[in-house]
C-alpha cells in the first residue's frame, strides 16, 4: 500500500550555525545585487493586491547566482509563472537571488515583530528531501529575514509557507524594512544531509503576507471510550461537548486498542477504549476519522513511533550505533546508555546504568545477555519504576500480573530494544500500514489521509516511512511541520528537538487541553486569537475526558463559538477541511 501525495512541508525553526556564514552571507559576491534594488518610494508604484496566495513580490526572471543555479523557461506548463529558479547543488553552496517585482516596491508587510508569513512555490524532483534557505533583504541590503527550510519529493509544485516563529531577523524593521531582494541558497546543514552532484529544486513565485481564512480543528487521540460516552452522569462525553456548541471534531484512532481495556503506557490506571461500532457511529454522525499507528510505541522521553526504527533498535545504547548526525540532532550523549545494570537475588527490582525513561507497560527484550530470571528474547512489560534507575517487570500486557524476579544476584551490562523495532523504518512503516489497514477493514478510507504520531515524536526515519506510506496530513511528522496537500499555514513542529520549532504559529502546532500541566483559560483564548490573526489552521488535542480535564475542552469550545457567530474563523473537521474553499478564492 505505497501511494504518492502531494507534499507541504513548512521552513524549520531557529537558524542553525552555518546560517552566519557561507554561501550568500555578507561578503560573498552574489551581494552585488542588493545595492541595485528598487528604491520602494518610487512615485507612483502601488501595492500588488492581495491574491489567493497573498501578495506576490517576486518571479525568477533575472538575479545573481554563486555557481549551480539558473533561471530557466518551465517546458512542463505546470509551474504556477512562466520562468522558474533552478537550484542545482554547488560547492561552496549554491545561491541566487532577486529583486521584488516593481508592482510590490511599496510593499511593507503589516505588523510588528515577530513578522510576516512567507510563501513560494517549489518542486523537488529528487528522490530525497532536500533543504535550503529562503532570505528577504531590504533595499540597502543591510537588513535580512531568514529561514530554513526543506521540500519533500514531489512530482507537484507544492506551495511553502514559512512563519514569523521560523524566522530569523537580521536587523530587520518591522513595519519599516520592505522586502527588495529574496534569496535562496543550498543548505547542507539540516538532520537530511548535504546536497549531492545532481540535486536540484525548483521554484516560481514568492509571496508575503499569505490570505487565507483561519480554520480550527478539534481533534481526539487513542479513541478513549469517554470520546463517545459520557464517563459519570455529571461529566458530559467528548462528543457532547463538541457538539453542543454546534462542532463536529476528528478521532485519532489505534486500531489494536479498540474494544479493549488495558494499561498500554499510561500507568497503573486502566483505560476503556471505543468499540468499532463507536468509531463509526460517529462517523456516521459526520466525525472525521483518522490513524494514531496500530501500537502506539510510547516512552518516557516521548520516543514515540522512534522506537520501532534505530533508536528503539538500539534502546539500551544508542549513542555508539547511530549516525553522528542523528546522535546531534537528539542531544544523545553516555546517559543515554541505558542497560540493565544490576539485580538482587529473589527481587523484581532491576537495576540500570541510566535513568531507564521507561512508562509502565513499556515492553524491552533483552539482546545479548539477560539478569539471572529472565531470558534473552522474550517479552517483559514495565510493571513499576521504583526510581528513574529501576523498574519491575512482568510477564503480560494488560494487568501486568506474574511479575518476574531475580533468580540470583547479577551485575553486568545487559542490552535490551524495543520488541520489532528495525535498524531501518521498515518497522515504523509496517505499523503506520497496519494503522491504516485497520481503519479500512472498518470500511474507513481515510487512513492515509489524516494521521496522528504517538507522543508528537518523529526523526527522519519516521518522516521516510510516512512519506512511503503516502500521508497527507500529518501532525507533528517531522522536523519541519505539518503536511498539507495545498499550501495553508499550520503549526508544526517536534517535541525534544530544540531550535527547530517548525510550525507557522508562534505557538505549538497544537493546544492540549487535557496537558499536564493543563492550560489556563487565557492560554486557551490567546491560542483561538492567533490561530485568528495569522489565518492560520490551529488544533487541539484531547485525550481521556474526566472532570478534572473536561473543563478546559468546553472553555476552547464556547470561546470558538463565539469566533465563529463573529465570522472570524470556521470550525471544521478534516474531511470537510479537504473539500474547503477559502471564500473568493
């Protein structure tokens, strides 16, 4: 089940190092062009209009180049302008840039720090992702916006929004600088790698200050059975609340979990998940439905779908079996070395070298020797943690029971991963698939469509395995933000990868609404009102509901009511997000 999907991937976050330097920095002689910029207080040069898009600044029609790159006639008819930049690989990076379009010299983007969005149409005919920088200067060429970005393989011209959270200012005004050059170099810095002899992009038009009308999605994960049923007769169910205020919202499902009742990483609290019948009641109710994986790998360090690939391959160390890069891009260093350490004869206590950052239920195997008791290659599941050093274990899933002990003292080094983890994504991918193939036993289509990651977590094995497994809309599914088949600005971004925020808002992609610590009613309202001033697609997420969480779902719900009575914004869920037309556009 391999499908192509036409690919959006937002710019990531903070500039890393080599952004102060290198090709196209100051200094470097592709500089020349800025001095020839268009004086925007030219007389009599309006504003371009704001279009679907935004406003257009820029066509690749002339510019300056540092070696690889041109601009060229697109003989495919399908480029959204006429000429287009070809960015081919170069050593020291390539990079080209451009002056704005006469019609846009009066062009001052509105708005104080942190800035303007940022869109442009790009094509990637690689098999690989690649990255780069995109750059607006001002006229003197002293004042500069940058950010990183990558593009996903694609066949189609895909349109890159880039956000004020994901920028870089160089000096740059507010308000005062007006975009008279964009930029965009080859970026060898990023988790993908360098460029290779032969790679190229593409792209057309760039535009500021993108339109759209902003969108809210409310969605759920793991398919808790209080989504569907009310938990007490004082606590109304997930659905109830949405509904009451006149939403339909989203369900996140884990096939395996439905029907069932089990610990399944959340601790000692046993959980009731929705039946089938649940799932497609509301359905049929006008819900949207999507994949949350068919396990839902979870660890303590919110490893997530990770563990099935390399890291959970080498769980107990991965420090000195990973690329460098990887090991970089994580922060791993020695205390991530995490094996059995040491047992006392007759106990359930294991010992470990590290803090274990395991979650009850947690499953290891052990890989090359075992503690006295246990057996190397069979399944043990987390049934306690003494401490961040020690954890008990059992024999099963579900309630944990036939805890296992000891059978003599040890001390040693024992290595143990996650159960079918790969050294590759093959793992990750077969249980995205499974996700899928759940869904659609259920006669639910929509699989690979909208996806959710278990814990928010991914690294560049879990983005190859979800761009094989053809997902369109994914939250939180790599280092550079969310997927979209057209190019509307989201947030984005991954957990435990500093500097690398990759969302369009200045805020998470998502809101918890159940999140420890829970948000404040003004996180809430200050979450609806940027989601609102940056036309952007804002999200929550929610999972069990019980008192002591349900509160803040129904303050998000009223207070998007009453966005919606004002016209602010459209409350929708995602199949309807994929028939959705922004009104005039």
């Amino acid at each position: 089940m391999v499908t192509r999907r036409q690919v959006l991937i937002l710019g990531a976050g903070a500039c890393v190092s080599a952004c102060g330097g290198g090709a196209g920095a100051p200094g470097n002689a592709v500089n020349s062009t800025v001095s020839s910029a268009p004086n925007r207080a030219v007389p009599g040069a309006g504003p371009a209009s704001q279009g679907v898009y935004g406003t257009r600044i820029a066509e690749w029609t002339q510019g300056a180049s540092s070696g690889g790159a041109s601009i060229v006639a697109d003989t495919s008819g399908s480029a959204p302008s006429a000429s287009v930049l070809r960015l081919g690989q170069g050593t020291p990076a390539t990079v080209l840039q451009q002056a704005v379009l006469p019609e846009a010299w009066d062009v001052i983007p509105a708005g104080t720090s942190p800035g303007f969005s940022v869109g442009v149409w790009a094509r990637n005919p690689q098999a690989r992702t690649l990255n780069f920088t995109f750059s607006i200067l001002n006229a003197q060429g002293n004042h500069e916006i940058r950010w990183n970005c990558a593009v996903d393989p694609s066949t189609d011209w895909v349109f890159l929004t880039m956000s004020p959270s994901q920028q870089l200012a160089m000096g740059w005004q507010f308000g005062v600088d007006a975009p008279a050059v964009v930029r965009i170099a080859q970026q060898d810095a990023m988790s993908e790698g360098s460029w290779q002899a032969g790679d190229y992009l593409l792209f057309g038009a760039v535009f500021v200050d993108l339109g759209n009308r902003p969108l809210f999605f409310l969605t759920f994960d793991d398919g808790f059975a209080t989504q569907c049923h009310a938990p007490t007769s004082s606590v109304l169910s997930g659905r109830q609340v949405v509904e009451q205020y006149g939403f339909k919202g989203t369900l996140f499902i884990v096939p395996s979990w439905l029907g069932t009742s089990g610990k399944f990483g959340y601790g000692m609290r046993s959980n009731t998940f929705m039946s089938a019948d649940d799932v497609l009641a509301m359905r049929a109710q006008g819900w949207s439905v999507g994949s949350h994986t068919n396990t839902h790998p979870s660890s303590r360090d919110n490893a997530g779908l990770r563990l099935l690939g390399p890291y959970g391959y080498f769980l107990s160390n991965p420090v000195d079996h990973l690329p460098t890069s990887y090991v970089r891009t994580w922060g791993l260093d020695a205390s991530h070395r995490r094996r059995a350490s040491g047992a006392t004869a007759g106990s359930p206590v294991i010992q470990f070298e590290n803090p274990h950052r395991f979650l009850v239920n947690l499953p290891i195997v052990f890989t090359d020797q075992a503690p006295p008791g246990f057996a190397v290659g069979t399944v043990y599941y987390c049934q306690s943690i003494p401490s961040d050093t020690s954890a008990t274990f059992a024999t099963d899933q579900g309630s944990l029971k036939n805890t296992v002990t000891a059978g003599a003292g040890w001390s040693g080094l024992a290595s143990y991963r996650y159960p079918g983890s790969a050294s590759d994504d093959s793992a990750i991918y077969a249980d995205i698939i499974a996700g899928v193939d759940g869904l659609a036993r259920l006669g639910i289509s929509t699989g690979t469509d909208y996806f959710a990651l278990p814990q928010g977590s991914a690294d560049r094995y879990v983005r190859s395995a979800c761009l094989r497994a053809g997902i369109r809309w994914i939250r939180g599914a790599s280092d550079h933000g969310h997927s979209f088949s057209v190019g509307r600005p989201t947030g984005g971004g991954l957990s435990n990868i500093l500097d690398q925020p990759g969302g369009w808002l200045a805020q998470p992609d998502c809101i918890q609404t159940d999140g420890l610590p829970a948000p404040t009613l003004d996180q809430i309202k200050q979450y609806a009102d940027a989601t609102v001033v940056q036309g952007a697609c804002g999200c929550s997420y929610h999972h069990n509901v019980v008192s002591d969480t349900v509160g803040n779902l129904d303050a998000l719900c009223a207070y998007l009511k009453t966005k919606v009575d004002a016209n602010q914004i459209d409350v929708i869920t995602l199949d309807e997000f994929a028939r959705y037309r922004r009104p005039g556009a």
